[in-house]
C-alpha cells in the first residue's frame, strides 16, 4: 500500500507542472499576439498622423469652394414646391474603417430620417461604410454608391464625376450630410442643403444676379454641386484621419496595459510552477 503511494505521488506532481507548463505557453502566445498588435496600432498611427498633416493642409484651401457655394444658397432662398416632394440624401464616408465612430455617426442620421418616412427619399452613398450600414434596411432607397473612397485624397476631378451622376437623378431639394472638422480630437456631423435647377430658377432673387441664362444657370448648378462634393469630401477625410490617428493611439496604450497585466500573470505564474517543482524536489527528498 505504501509502495502504491509512492508511485501515485510522482505522477500527481507532473500533471500539476503540465497544467502549468500549459498554462505558461498559453500566456506567452497571447503576450505575443499583443505585441504584434501594438506595433501595427503604432504604425498605423504614424500613417494617420501624415495623411492627417496632408488632409488639414488641402482642407484649408477646399474651404472657399464650399463657403462660396453655401452662401450663393443662402443668398438665393430657393423655393422648393411640395406637390411631389423628392429629396436627396448624399452620405459621404469611405471604404475604410478602423476610424472611431466617423461613419456609424453620417449613416445614424440617415437612419434616423428614413425612419420617419423614407418613401419619397433617395441616398448616394460615397464610400462603402455608409453602404453597409444602410443596405440591410433601407437598400430600396440607396439609387448610386461610389466605391473605393479613401485610399486615395480626393480631388476635384473626383467630385466632379460623383456630380455628374448625381446630376442625372430626379430630386427636388436635397442635402449633403458630412463630418465637419473641427479639431484633432473632435468632429461634427453637419448637412449642406442642395436644390435642382428649376427650384434655383424659380427664386424671386435670382434678379439680383446680371445675365442668368438657363445655359449659365445648369453650367453654374454643375460647378456648384462639383464644389460641394470637393469640400465635403475634403472635410470627411481630414475628421477621418484624426478620427483613426486617435483611435490608434488609444489602442495602442490599451494593448501596453494589456501587455504589463499579462507580463505580471506569466511571471507569478511561471514562479508559481518554479516553487511547485521545488516543493515536490524537496518533498520527495524528504520522503528518501
């Protein structure tokens, strides 16, 4: 019977060191797949902190294009008949993600609206979040989506082509619902209205400008629309890019936090196993 003992206790004292042993890989795996996060947050972080340099430089001088549109609008007042009201939606976002709430807070609003009666409403989603979001629900009133926005700035020539499609659609009035920069750590989401042709002809103060045509008046609402979208799109990618720049560096000092509480757990766990061999070394010592 003691004999039996004997050879029982050997083996209860390897099982424990395999759990730890087990227990110390496991840890070890999961402090190095964070690591490996933390550097790709950091990296991805010092990408955003350029691009965002770049994004508030050409913000500054896309800004005239949106002002002089905005208070050509102003001005006007344009009058918008309610027989068969048609409206627009123009949700700019992007293809990426990664970036904080920037898309989820434009396609809210949107929600939100269609919510209340989406019959008579169209959305152009520019950029595929946007899309994503809206398509499960409300996939009907989605009529164009422009792809593979936010790789690349955008430009003129950019919003210039979105116009024209856009231009193609039968609307009433509209809007154009953006995140409006305002600092490195803040944005908010902000509409531009937008109106048709015959809504822009049909103004009592379209006298007050000299030789309005109607050739001058549709190249103009061209222009105009082109502008609104470059500025728009100026505006979303300069909040975007401080919206990721944050949200990267917040990820990166959580994965430090996460990588000292696992450095601490792997070095009491790994004493633990230490002092649990020399206790068995010792016991059985004892038991000679």
């Amino acid at each position: 019977m003691l004999a039996r003992t004997s050879i029982l206790q050997p083996f209860i004292g390897q099982q424990q060191q395999y759990r730890g042993m087990a227990t110390l890989k496991a840890i070890s795996i999961r402090l190095k797949s964070v690591k490996n996060i933390q550097k790709i947050t950091q990296s991805m972080k010092m990408v955003s902190a350029a691009k965002y340099a770049r994004a508030e430089r050409e913000l500054r001088q896309a800004r005239p294009y949106g002002e002089g549109s905005t208070v050509f609008y102003e001005k006007l007042k344009p009058e918008v008949s309610e027989e068969q009201p048609k409206k627009l939606i123009v949700a700019i976002t992007s293809d990426r993600g990664l970036c904080g709430a920037v898309h989820t807070t434009v396609a809210r609003q949107i929600r939100n609206e269609l919510q209340e009666g989406g019959e008579n409403i169209q959305v152009v989603c520019i950029g595929d979040k946007s899309r994503a979001i809206l398509q499960r629900l409300y996939g009907k009133n989605i009529v164009l989506v422009a792809n593979e926005v936010g790789r690349k700035p955008p430009t003129f020539l950019d919003a210039a082509r979105i116009a024209e499609q856009i231009s193609r659609q039968q609307y009433t009035s509209g809007k154009i619902v953006y995140n409006r920069f305002k600092s490195v750590v803040s944005y908010v989401t902000s509409e531009l209205p937008l109106y048709n042709k015959e809504a822009v002809a049909a103004s009592p103060n379209i006298a007050l400008y000299d030789s309005v045509d109607e050739d001058v008046l549709q190249s103009y609402m061209e222009f105009s629309l082109a502008s609104l979208l470059y500025y728009t799109l100026k505006e979303g990618a300069c909040s975007e890019q401080s919206s990721r720049m944050t949200a990267m560096d917040n990820a990166s000092k959580n994965a430090g936090e996460m990588i000292d509480k696992l450095t601490l757990t792997f070095n009491r766990t790994r004493q633990a196993v230490i002092t649990r061999e020399l206790i068995e070394i010792i016991s059985g010592a004892s038991a000679l």
